[in-house]
C-alpha cells in the first residue's frame, strides 16, 4: 500500500493537539478548569498531542521516502503525501 | 445527566475526526484496483497496523462502554475478560492457527472451513457469522446514537437550526452509516484497519487524561481503594473459589474454561471479524506477529477502560450544594448548585437508571434505584473534562463506535461476496465484478445494520446481549477448528452435524436454566427452568461449554464413522501434516515464540499483582 498511514494520523493529531494548545493558552485561568480540578487539561494535553502527532508525522514521512525508489518532490507544509 | 457544555472547539475536533477519516478512505480509493485490494488490503500491510487494527476491531461498544460498566459493576474482576479472556487466546492464534488461516490461501474463515471440511460447513458458518456482524454492527449504531442522545451532544446545534430534538437519534444513526459506508466503500479493508489504528490512537488520547484527573480526584490509588463500595473491588481473584463469594458470580472453573477457553478462544480464533486484520499483513510470519503485537496493548486496556469505571463509582456523589462567599461590592451571593435527580440517586458518578417510556427512576425488589452503569464512562468524560479535551473525549467514543461498525461491515461484505455470492450466486464473473459487488454489500450491511439498530432493545447491558450470541453462535466453532486443524480424521459431515448440535446444545441449555432473581424469556428458563445460576454470566459461561462440549463430542463420533479427506488434500491445512512455518532466517528473539513466552509471563505478572 503507497500511503502510510502514519502521515494523516500524524497530521491529525498534531491539529488537534495545536487546537487544544491554543484554546488552552486562551482559557488560561479560566473557570472551565473548575471541573478538571484546576488542571489546564486543554493547554497539557494538546502539548503532549501535538508532540506525539509530529513526531508520528515525521515518521511517516521519513517512512514514505524510504519506499519511494525516486527521489521525492518537495511538499508544501501540510499536505498529505499520497504517493504516487 | 449533566447539563452538557460543549462549544465550537469540541465539534471542531469532532469535524477534524470526520474529515480525516472519510480523507482516508478517498486517498486509499486510487489503489482499490482488484478484489483482493479491497477485500484483504492486498495483503500489504505492515504488522505493526494489523496488530493495532486486531485489537480495535473488537474495540467498539462492547468494549468501551460495557468494559467501563463492568468495572463500575464488578471492580477490577472485569479484567479477566482480558487477561483470561483474551491474551491465551490471542497467543494461540498467532503461534498455532495463522500458519493455517495465511498458509491455506482461504481469503475468509468460511473459505478455510471449505477447504478444510465441505461447501455445507462453509455455507453455515458464513450464513450465521453474516447475521452475527449485522446484529453487531446495528448494536454499535443504537448504542452510538442512544449515548448522543444521553449526552446531548448535538442539542445545541438542533436548537440553533430550528430542529426537534427527536430527530436527534434518526440523526445519528445516519449520520454513522453515511461515514462508515463512506470510506469502506472507498477504501474497503484498508480504510477500516486504517481507520481502527487511528481509533486506537484517539482512544488513549481521550481516556489517558481521563484516568490521570479521575485518579487525582479520588486520590491515587490508595485514594481509590479507600472509596470502594467493597474491598473485593480492587482484586481479581478474590472468592473465585465459589459463585457467591465474588462479584461476578462465577466460579473458578466456569470463569476458566468458559471465558478463558471457550468463548475466548471462539472469539479470538474464528471470528473473521479480528482474523481478517491478521490476514491482510504482507507475509505468514508478519500474520503469526499480528495477534501477539495486538496483545500487549490489551493487556494494559484494562487501566484504560476498566478504571474509569470504577473511578466513576468511586468518586463522590453529586448533591445539592451551597457555597457563599462575598463579591467585589461586599454582598454576600449564595450560589446554590442543583443537581438532577438520577445524579444525586445514583452512585458516585454513575447515575441511577431511568425508564426511557416514563423517565421515572427505575428501583429493583427492594426499593433501591438501579444503576446506570453504562453511562459510568461518559459521566466521566462529562464531569472531569473541560470544553476542549471534551471534544476529544466524545470523539474517541464515537470513533469506537464507528470503528466497530465497521470491522463488522467489511467481514460482512468480505464473507458475503466470497462465501455466498461467488459460491452459490454467480460463480465465475470477472474480478471487477466482485470488486462492485463488495462494495454494494457494504451498502447493504449498513441498511441492514440501520434496521437492527432500530430493533435493538431488551437487555441492558449491551455485553450481556452480545455474549449471549456470541455464546450460540461461536462457543461450537471453536470445537470444529480445533478439530479440524489438529485432527487429521475430522469430516465435513462431523464438522457440519457437530456444529449444528453444538449450537442447539446452546439454545436448549439457555433455555432450560436461569440466573437467579432474573424473569424467564430472553434470560433463559424458556422451555422449563431446570437450573438456577448465580448469575447471568455464569449462565452464559456455561451455555458456552455445554455448546463446546456438544460439538465436540458429536464431531468426533459422526467423524469416526465417516471417511476422512485423503491425506494429500489436507496439508497446509491440518498441523500434522503441514511442514512448520520456516523460521531459521529469525534470531532466537525476533520469532513469535519468543514473544508469546514474554506475554505469558507479562500476564501472569498482572495477575499476581491484582490477584
């Protein structure tokens, strides 16, 4: 199969990660946290979520280019490579 | 249930999901060229997906929702249904049975029961295993959209258009055949393991956080044990020795031979539903990995999905509460927070249970509300999280659901274009018509699981349902397989009149016995109540090795009067006279044995500690 999978499913995370982070930094103090007992549960998590999904992203394309006998064109950030 | 706050970052995320899955399934479209692309992903993929898709496939409602119910219910006993429950039968497949699943050739499991037995036995196991995935996949889809429902996750959005909320259900019911049929239909076995490997992802994603603030709030784990309703709780084996001493109401030997062997070898070994993720890897020893990586994250879901269950029934009960303090200008404001009533009846943060027609609070025999129990995890998510990672949260739950439903879709289309409509229909047409013919039994097995979703009620545990199914329709099979792969002498006809008895054992045995304090009918007692058990489970373990035993048995006596296939016709196919898979190329440390020994110490290791 010429898509590796671990290129959406990074790039998936690391959106959500960078959606929780920034909605995180915003909510910062906020009473919302109230509930997740004063953690910033948004601002963490999107941390570790977006760490993880680019790391899995960079895998992934690390991976893609190794099954790709020709040498790879340039991608523009954030579009997913589908091989050929 | 709690008035649920969710904003535009929680349905952004959900959207993200929605968007990347149905990308998927339109990225894979280009390589789904033959059939086989389709229906086994080419046989292509790498082990690491398959092994995670394996698990995940078998991670949808049952799972989540019942696992986290079970947990509020039962406490840490309900981890068996893992580490006796799966993992043994999990390194069983993957050391004993993929050599024959890969090695035949037989692109389904009913296309290897034809091999090895007849066309009869195949054509009853793909008829009732076809039946089985819709049931399943429809039970998926109405316990996705009750929870939507439950949860108000999409009120708001009806209230804003101008919508009844009624049609909230109708809607997600569409809503999940419309995304599972997309990119199945796309992408067939590719896009559904793809889609289960992202599901696993979003699961932890979702749930890790869930139990690290549900952990904080009671404490840790001594905190934990210090809020249990009974200190049984936190031990798996605690009074296993007798049905009445334990939880779960089952004694050791039905606990081992009915969960540990029968149904969970039944399940992990022939339900096509898991083995068909294991046969779409690239090579027989990536397929014998397949089973044995997918269990090492199973032996740890337990903390995943069985903890916030009894997090949830170990926190504290919502009630009315009063805090005053002085704003800004020097007034003093008393804020009072109310909270509804099947929150404050209920326990910890399982709610108690209401009736869906009435919507009264519903009491057993002695006057005390009934526990929701499958609303403990997603009255986790909703109390602990905050706008935000409660996106994430609802969004692996849907994920599951979906992820479930669609295992059962393409075992439904795989089976039923190559098991029954290529062999009885129209035999012989082009590849290309297959190929469209797969991806119109995907259109039917979702209308057909839309149908059984609109059926779907009567028990209310949803694993309760589900195992009693399981137990009519796979406890038998496991007997035929064993037989049929490990005995040379096993005949279609044993095999076929096995199966059937088998299966009828099952039936008269439910209908025979009945868990105490439970009325006859769908529990059991239906023909006459002979026995009583402690519980339903016990009933259902013991359906299961009465339906085992049965198979077993009639298989081998019907077989020894039979003639056996001739030798020649059977290799690849039975043990004794398959060569063993080559492995000399391996390290000592790279061969599937080596990793089955290490999870059967990681296991008992668990075990011990839980003990």
């Amino acid at each position: 199969m010429n898509l590796d999978l671990r290129i959406p499913m990074g790039l998936m995370f690391t959106l959500v990660g960078l959606i929780l982070t920034v909605y995180g930094l915003v909510t910062r103090g906020s009473d919302i946290y109230l509930k997740s007992m004063g953690i910033n549960a948004n601002l963490d998590w999107g941390i570790v979520l977006l760490i993880f999904g680019s790391m899995m992203f960079l895998l992934g394309r690390a991976g893609q280019k190794k099954v790709d006998s020709a040498p790879p064109k340039p991608v523009a950030e954030g579009e997913i490579r589908r091989g050929h | 249930m709690t008035h649920t706050n969710l904003t535009f970052v929680d349905w952004l995320i959900m959207l993200l999901y929605f968007v990347f899955v149905l990308g998927i399934g339109f990225a894979l479209k280009r390589y789904m060229k033959t059939s086989k692309d389709f229906f086994q992903a080419g046989r292509a993929l790498p082990a690491w997906i398959c092994g995670l898709a394996f698990i995940s496939a078998n991670l949808g409602a049952q799972e989540v929702i019942g696992m986290g119910a079970s947990g509020a219910k039962y406490g840490i006993a309900t981890s068996h249904f893992y580490w006796i429950g799966a993992i043994p039968a999990m390194i069983f497949v993957g050391i004993f049975m993929m050599p024959f699943y890969y090695g035949s050739k037989a692109r389904s499991v009913p296309e290897f029961l034809r091999l090895r037995f007849d066309e009869k036995t195949r054509a009853l196991n793909a008829c009732s295993f076809a039946v089985m995935t819709v049931f399943s996949s429809g039970i998926s889809m109405y316990a996705m959209a009750r929870l939507i429902q439950t949860l108000h996750v999409f009120d708001y959005l009806f209230i804003s258009a101008g919508l009844p909320l009624g049609y909230i259900f109708h809607f997600s019911i569409l809503l999940s055949a419309i995304i599972v049929l997309g990119y199945i239909f796309l992408g067939g076995l590719t896009s559904a393991i793809y889609n289960e490997v992202l599901q696993f992802f979003l699961i932890i994603a979702g749930f890790l956080p869930l139990v690290l603030i549900g952990l904080k709030n009671v404490g840790g784990w001594s905190g934990l044990k210090a809020h249990m309703p009974n200190p049984a709780y936190l031990h798996s084996w605690q009074g296993m020795t007798h049905a009445n001493t334990n939880p779960l109401g089952v004694e050791v030997f039905g606990l081992a031979m009915g969960l540990g062997f029968v149904l969970s070898f039944g399940y992990w070994c022939t339900d096509f539903l898991v083995i068909q993720t294991a046969m779409a890897t690239d090579t027989q020893e990536n397929a014998r990995r397949v089973p044995l990586i997918a269990a090492i994250p199973k032996m740890f879901f337990p903390f995943l999905v069985i903890l916030p269950g009894l997090l949830a029934i170990g926190a504290v009960t919502p009630h009315n509460t009063t805090t005053v303090h002085t704003d800004a200008s020097g007034a003093i404001v008393r804020e009072t927070t109310v909270v509804s009533e099947v929150e404050a009846k209920g326990q910890g943060l399982v709610p108690a249970k209401t009736d869906p027609i009435s919507g009264k609070i519903v009491l057993d025999a002695s006057g005390k509300p009934l526990l929701d129990y499958d609303l403990a995890i997603p009255s986790m998510l909703l109390h602990y999280f905050p706008t935000g990672i409660l996106g994430l949260g609802l969004t692996a739950l849907l994920a599951s659901f979906m992820s479930g439903m669609a295992g059962n879709v393409t075992a439904f289309n795989t089976v039923w274009t190559y098991d029954l409509y290529q062999s009885y229909i129209k035999k012989g047409a082009s590849d290309k018509h297959y190929l469209a013919m797969g991806r119109w039994a995907t259109v039917g097995g979702i209308l057909l699981s839309m149908a059984t979703a609109y059926a779907a009620t009567g028990f209310n545990n949803i694993m309760d349902t589900l195992q009693l199914v399981f137990s009519f329709v796979n406890a038998p099979l496991f007997a035929t397989f064993l037989l049929g792969m490990f005995w040379k002498r096993a005949t279609g006809n044993g095999a076929f009149i096995g199966l059937i008895s088998g299966t009828l054992a099952a039936v008269v045995h439910h209908g025979l016995t009945l868990p105490i304090e439970a009325h006859t009918g769908m529990h059991g007692g239906w023909i006459a109540v002979v026995h009583h058990y402690p519980s339903d489970m016990a009933q259902n373990f013991w359906t299961a090795i009465w339906a085992f035993s049965t198979n077993f048995v009639v298989t081998i006596v019907v077989s020894l009067f039979g003639t056996p296939k001739p030798e020649s016709e059977l290799v690849g196919l039975v043990h004794s006279l398959t060569p063993k898979p080559e492995l000399g190329h391996l390290p000592w440390w790279r061969r599937p044995e080596t990793l089955a020994v290490v999870l059967l110490v990681m296991v008992v290791t668990l075990n011990v500690i839980f003990r």
